[in-house]
C-alpha cells in the first residue's frame, strides 16, 4: 500500500471516530467530563452504586474489599466539589476500611430539587440518613469525613447524631468565624469567589483552591469548555447554598455545635489554605479537646489532593485511637 494510501485511510478513520464522538456529546457534551471521572474511579479501585433515600437519590463510589470488622468510612465533599476530589484518598485507604464516597444531594450526579435547602442543617439530616442506609445495616463502625462545607456538614451531623457517627474527621472545614481572608471577605460581601463563567475565572478558581503547582489540575480543550458551561448553568444554585452556609444564621452552626462532638476526631488542615484560613483549626480545637490536630505545609484548600499520603496516615492514626463508644 502506497503511503499517500496509508494517509488517507488514516484520516478516514480519525473522521470516521470524530464523527462517532461528537454524535455521542452532542445530546449532552458533558458526558466527556464523566467518562474521564469514570476513568478516576476506576483508576481509584472504586465502584459506582445509587441509591434512593427519604426521597433523595445518591450517586456514590464505593470499595467494600476490606477486612470483615473493617469501619465503614464515609466521605463527604465540599461546595463546588464533588465525590471525585476525595479518590485520591481513597486509593491510599482501600482495603483497610469499607469505603462510601457520595455526591451529596444538590451536587454531582446525586438529585437537586428546585428550591430544597441545601444548606448545613438540611444536609446533615441527608448524610446521617446516608450513614445509616449505608453502614449501619451492616453494624459496623462508621468514620464520617469532611472537606470545606462537607466538614461543616459531618461537624453537625456528628454532634446531632453522636450514638450513630463513631469518628470524625474535618478537613480544613467551614462553619466557624476564622481570621478574615479574602474568600470570606468576598462571600462576607454577597459575592461567590468561586464562580466559574470563563477561562480566566476557571484559572482563578484553581488557583485559590489549590497552592502547590504540582497538583493543579490540567483540564484540556474542549473539556475547559465544556466544564465552565455546566458552572455557568450551575452559578445560581452556588450562590443560594452560599448564602445559607456563608451569610444566614447558619453559617456558624457547625463551629458552635462542635463542643457537642465527644467522639474521637481529627483535624486536618494546610497552613496555606486561602479559603478556609488555617486559624479555623483552633477554633474547633478549642471545642474539641480530643481532637488530633495535623497542620500540613506547603498545601492550600485541598489537602485531601495535595496531601493524600498525610492525610491517610491521619486517618489510620483517627482510626487505631482508643475504642469508640
């Protein structure tokens, strides 16, 4: 076969197969986006289940490969995130311990409902009924993670649900009054400082979240694209639950319940975080005189992707404590 032959088949092929990908997106482009998270899970040792609970329907990874007395460890994220920025985690924790990783309700795949609350106390009742539905069918001890909003969330749950949440770990949380920083001072004044409508903002967004270059994510075209879109259509949920979990009454919640949590708990946060300012430690510290305290250098708001390794260690370290009630 002639090379101009070769060539051209080639390029009947590359055709062939961009015609076939873009009849794919085309209903909805987004699909890309969750094609490469189902490649993150996979990569994670992690499975996909759903679930329906009081009227609610989840989406969440899960590995139940552990030990047959191994706790049950429940993951929850942060606003804008979702179940994927915990799978590095994850891969570090499998198989020591049963592992369920949802979107909460209102984010990722997991349901939104128009005009539901999803702000700290309506959420909390969400993922203690998820702690319950997933873990405690089985009897097994359950370690309640948070990150960002998800650990305000996993600090009211954890103190209004104490005979059902074992252990708990806050992972640089929201919802405690800390030194004023520019994220706080922004949302302080209505705004929402992590509103994506373009190339620049997304870069913007990145780049406030996360502090070491190493572990930026590189989010390709078309995919940038097609990410910023889905935030644009997104940026009026964001900021109602802002407005709850940031300017309402609730906001604090979480820091002055805290003294309620007994159970064993973990602290975790970077020193260069630019959202939740790292003086938020010590103020849960102070109503958490149990609490392991881990402060990391040279990460930001994500130290659950930064940090991975040190975050595990912090977590086996929360887990081999002293027998939980």
């Amino acid at each position: 076969m002639s090379l101009r032959r070769i060539i051209k088949t080639v390029a009947l092929v590359a055709a062939v197969l961009l015609s076939g990908l873009l009849v794919w997106l085309w209903p909805d482009p987004y699909r890309i986006v969750r094609a490469d998270f189902d490649r993150q899970r996979w990569m994670a040792g992690l499975k996909e289940r759903r679930a329906l609970i009081d009227g609610d329907r989840w989406v969440y990874a899960y590995n139940e490969d552990a030990p047959d007395d191994a706790p049950s460890v429940v993951m929850i994220h942060g606003f804008t995130g979702s179940k994927e920025n915990w799978y590095p985690l994850a891969r570090r924790l499998r198989g020591r311990y049963r592992l369920y990783i949802p979107d909460l309700p209102g984010w990722g795949e997991s349901s939104r409902k128009e005009g539901a609350d999803y702000g700290f106390v309506a959420q909390s009742h969400r993922v203690a009924a998820f702690a319950e539905h997933i873990a405690h069918r089985r009897g097994r001890e359950v370690v309640l993670l948070g990150h960002s909003m998800g650990g305000g969330i996993v600090a009211l749950t954890a103190a209004r649900y104490p005979f059902d949440i074992h252990r708990v770990g806050l992972f640089d949380a929201a919802g405690v009054r800390f030194k004023d920083n520019a994220f706080g001072e922004a949302v302080l004044a209505g705004k929402n400082p992590f509103a994506v409508n373009d190339r620049a903002s997304l870069r913007r967004y990145i780049d406030t979240v996360f502090y070491d270059p190493s572990t930026k994510p590189m989010i390709p075209w078309p995919i940038d694209g097609i990410y910023i879109d889905r935030r644009r259509r997104d940026a009026a949920f964001e900021q109602a639950v802002l407005s709850r979990i940031g300017r309402s009454e609730e906001r604090f919640m979480p820091g002055e319940e805290a003294a309620n949590i007994d159970q064993p708990t973990l602290l975790l946060w970077c020193r260069q975080d630019a959202v939740i300012d790292d003086s938020a430690l010590d103020l849960y510290a102070a109503k958490l005189p149990q609490a392991q305290r881990v402060l990391l250098d040279g990460c930001g708001h994500m130290s659950v992707v930064e940090r991975p390794d040190q975050s595990a260690d912090a977590v086996d370290q929360l887990i081999a404590k002293g027998q939980a009630r």
